[in-house]
C-alpha cells in the first residue's frame, strides 16, 4: 500500500506536468486561454506520467538487453536543465531521422566543455539548450552506438522522456539507473504507475 506521501507527492508531479503540457499546447496555438485551464485539470485527472516504449538494439547494452527490451517512460512536455540532468537516459528523437526515437544516456548538458581524444580537434563547449548523448555500449564504434560523436550536440527539446524502468524479460527486469535527482524525482511516479504485468504483456520479445 503506497503512503500518503507517495500519492501527495505524485499529484504535485501530475499537476506541474499538466500545466506545463497545456502551456506548450496554448503557446502552441493550439487551444487559447479559455481551454487552458480545462487541459490542465483534465490532464490531472484522466492522463498518465509515462508511456511504454519498446527498444531493440546493442546500443543500450547492457542496460538494455541487445535483444530488446520494454520501457517504462517518463513524459517530458519541454525537456530542460531543470527536468533531467546528466547521466539520465533519455528518449529522444532521432536527429538523422525525426519519424524514430532513440535511447542514449544524457553526458553532458549546455555550458560543458567537450574535448575529443582526437588531438586533431579543438575543444567546444555546448552552447544553450544543447546536450550531448552518448550510448552505454562501450565495446561500440562510434558509428556503430549512434551518438553524439556522430551527429553531434542535440536540442533539450528533441528529449521527450526519461527511461524509469526496463523488462528484458519475464524474469529480468528492474530500475533504469539515472542521475540521484531524477531517481529521487521519479520515485512516486514509479510506485504509482509501474505495472510489471502489463509491460510482460506488451513485451515483444
């Protein structure tokens, strides 16, 4: 049975994504000031913090088994230093194809300075609402993870969610490792609306 500060703090979470959902809609242009409000109570009472999102491939390995793996994702309405941080992993859209997503952790935000093991190239530092993503495979070739060392920085608005949990299988499944802070943040939305049972069944593997 889940705590009477768990649920407080989880409808804290749902209320300030509701009204950060309906402000992109309405900045937007696509509901005006009258509707805002009724989104934003609407989303509160009837929507969900997370989605289930499938993803196959070594790039994740070994966070996300090679063979695939379902997710349990965060929403991000309108991703910024403020809602992830590094050494999250992410749902973004891919730069090179904006039709997929992909999953990379989170390595370094705007104002970091980068410096490649090229002596060829100079450092950079990543300018405002920019991000460098990076897969968790490290026995990959740079071409091989598509990442950051091959199609560079990425908008923080191309990050649509955050990876809170991962079933491999049946039997092998459990917490996405994040930053302390998104881990800490996520906990009540992760006791309220994870569902082991429900991610076996639209497990694809």
């Amino acid at each position: 049975m889940l705590s009477m500060s768990t649920w407080l703090r989880y409808v804290v979470h749902k209320f300030e994504y509701s009204v950060s959902l309906s402000w992109k809609s309405y900045k937007g242009g696509q509901i005006n000031e009258k509707e805002l409000s009724d989104s934003i109570w609407k989303n509160v009472f009837q929507g969900k913090l997370t989605y289930l999102h499938w993803n196959k491939g070594e790039e994740m390995a070994p966070t996300i088994g090679a063979l695939g793996g379902t997710l349990l994702v965060r929403k991000l309405p309108a991703a910024d230093t403020t809602k992830v941080f590094v050494g999250d992993v992410v749902v973004l859209k891919d730069p090179e194809n904006s039709d997929n997503y992909l999953i990379r952790r989170l390595a370094a935000i705007e104002g970091y300075e980068l410096v490649s093991s090229d002596e060829k190239d100079e450092p950079f530092v990543l300018e405002k609402d920019q991000c460098w993503v990076l897969s968790d495979n490290e026995s990959l070739k740079p071409k091989e993870a598509k990442d950051s060392r091959i199609f560079g920085p990425v908008p923080m608005s191309d990050i649509v969610g955050r990876v809170l949990y991962c079933l491999r299988t049946a039997v092998d499944h459990g917490p996405v490792q994040n930053s302390p802070y998104s881990t800490r943040k996520d906990s009540p939305v992760l006791e309220v609306e994870l569902d082991v049972e429900e991610m076996a069944k639209n497990h694809k593997a």
